[in-house]
C-alpha cells in the first residue's frame, strides 16, 4: 500500500476536487510468481503493480496523448508540466544511467540485444507518447519477453526500447538516493539542489527499518508525515464526532 494514512484521507475526501481517480489493478496475465532479478536478487520488485508501467496507456483514455510514470520511492520538487511538454520523436523517454548494457546486464541476456554499447536507461522516471505507444502495441511486446525471459521490468524495457527511446535530462531522475554508500559514496551538492525529482533506486529506502534509511535521509525527512499521521487521524476522527 503506496498511500500514507495522510493522503488516503485526502484521496477520499478532496480527490474529486483535483480530478484524481485511483484504478483498480487489471487482470493478471503475467505469472509474477515465475519471475527473478538476475541482477539485484530483490524479490520485492516481482510485485504485480511494478509492472502496471507496461500498461499505462490502457489506464488512461484514448484521447490522452502523454503520460508520466513516477516509481512510489520519488519527491516531485518542480513542476512535471515542464516534463510532459518535453520534445519526444519516440514512444518512450527516460533517463540514461551511465551504464552500458553490456556492464549492466547478465552476459546470458547479452544475445538479445543489438549495440550492447547503449546505455541503460532507469525506469523510475517514464514519460510516453500514448498514441506511438498504442500504435506499436509495445504493451504485448513487453508481456512476451518478461514471460520468456522471466526477468523483470528493468530489462524488458530495455530490450524493447534499445536506443530508440528519447533521452531526458539527468535532472529528471536523481536515482542514487538509494544506493549503499559504498556504491555511491558521495553525491554533489549541487546535483541535488538542482534535482527535479528525487529518486530512492536502490535497497535503501528512507522508510524502511530492516535495511536502514540510509545517508540521503534528510533529503526524505522534510517530506516524512509518519509522525503526524497518527494525529491528524485522531484529530478528524474527533471532529466527526
């Protein structure tokens, strides 16, 4: 469950008013169960809304032309407007990691793909150009390499969309957040106060007590209502009253 007790009453109460609407899960048609992470070994990403970003465009009516995926460990800090509005020529953009696929990716997937040379880029952050999107009917193409690859989301993207997806500003997708610090021991100052969206990619989530908030907490903390949460319940609940 994505949604804090703070915005499940804002969704229930004032959602109507921002013309927000929360959609029921599709029907399975991918057995989750049979998938792995050859990489990160995370079994948490297996879960069946991870791979609702395949099927965006079937949310959404026929008469909307974009969309913007944001993974549930993000902070928004400007206006996504700007995001939408970005110049696209295919059905998809995204950030680049500075990783090549071939560095990136297990050499038993290597086959699959074209210019291992190409850089991955980080599905945490998607914009989509829904009409190409449909017209492709990239949705299927994703459905039938994660059923035959039996990998997750991250390398079917990246197998469908190698080097034809547009490239979006670093900026867009600060996912470092999350690493352990011996992986990225140190961030530039000024790469996050310029950041339009923060990303916690990576096993170390700023709410999670087992593997530790991690050195980018504060970054988090101005944002964490979980403290006030128990309040602002208590305090609706005896107004109802």
């Amino acid at each position: 469950d994505a949604l804090t007790c703070i915005n499940r009453e804002l969704v229930s109460e004032e959602g109507v008013a921002f013309g927000l609407k929360i959609h029921p899960l599709l029907p399975r048609r991918i057995d989750f169960q049979g998938l792995s992470d050859s990489k990160l070994n995370r079994s948490e990403l297996s879960r069946p809304e991870v791979f609702v970003r395949y099927y965006v465009s079937e949310y959404l009516p026929e008469d909307a032309h974009r969309a913007i995926w944001l993974d549930t460990d993000t902070i928004v800090r400007s206006s996504l407007g700007t995001l939408y509005r970005s110049r696209m020529r295919h059905a998809l953009a995204a950030v680049p990691l500075v990783t090549s696929q071939r560095h990136y990716f297990h050499p038993k997937f290597h086959v699959h793909f074209e210019n291992l040379d190409n850089k991955v880029f980080n599905t945490g952050v998607l914009l989509y150009d829904l009409q190409k999107w449909r017209k492709h009917a990239f949705s299927k193409k994703l459905e039938d390499i994660t059923r035959d690859l039996g990998e997750l989301d991250t390398l079917a993207l990246n197998l469908v969309f190698q080097g034809r997806y547009d490239d979006l500003d670093l900026r867009w997708n600060l996912g470092l957040l999350g690493e352990d610090a011996a992986v990225v021991p140190f961030i530039p100052v000024s790469c996050i106060q310029y950041a339009h969206v923060l990303h916690w990619k990576g096993p170390k989530k700023p709410w999670d007590p087992i593997h530790g908030p991690g050195q980018y907490y504060y970054m988090f903390k101005e944002f964490d209502h979980r403290e006030s949460c128990g309040q602002l319940l208590q305090s609706r609940a005896i107004q109802r009253i």
